[in-house]
C-alpha cells in the first residue's frame, strides 16, 4: 500500500502540469509503483492467488493507459514507457 507522502512525491515527479492528478502519466507511474510492490509480496507469499489476479488487473490496467498515451502522443508514450522499464 502506498502512504499518502510517497503517493504524492510519485504524482509531483509525473504530472503534466501543476495541479495535474490524473493525467496517464501520473496513473501510470501509480500502478507501476503499485505493482512493483505486490510483486515483491508475491515472491514470498507464492500461494497468494487473490494478489495474483489483482496484479494481473493492474498490469492490465497499466498496458490500457500506455496504449491510449501510444495513441495520443507518442512522444510522452516513449517517456512514459521508459519510466516504467526503470
């Protein structure tokens, strides 16, 4: 689970413009730290299907946003996209 203090550093680094929450990027570079963190839960808790298919959805629910910004804008999608490779 993300604290509020890391949450906000993660958008303050992301975001587009100033009062910016919920611009790809931002949602992104979320689920990617979000997932980051439940893979390290999953190595040591392997039976733990529940997580499993919630990471599954995050993941799923990342690749969405990387399609629409590939779409939209490539160059924030090769920004976005490295981030994420990191």
């Amino acid at each position: 689970m993300l604290k509020k203090d890391d949450k906000q550093q993660l958008i303050k680094e992301s975001q587009t413009h100033e009062t910016d929450t919920g611009s790809p990027e931002v949602q992104i570079s979320l689920l990617s730290r979000k997932i980051k963190e439940l893979a390290t839960h999953l190595k040591r808790n392997r039976k733990d299907k529940h997580s499993r298919r919630g990471l599954l959805g995050m993941v799923s629910k990342r690749r969405t946003h990387l399609n629409y910004l590939k779409k939209k804008s490539p160059s924030r999608y090769e920004e976005a996209a490295k981030k994420v490779k990191e």
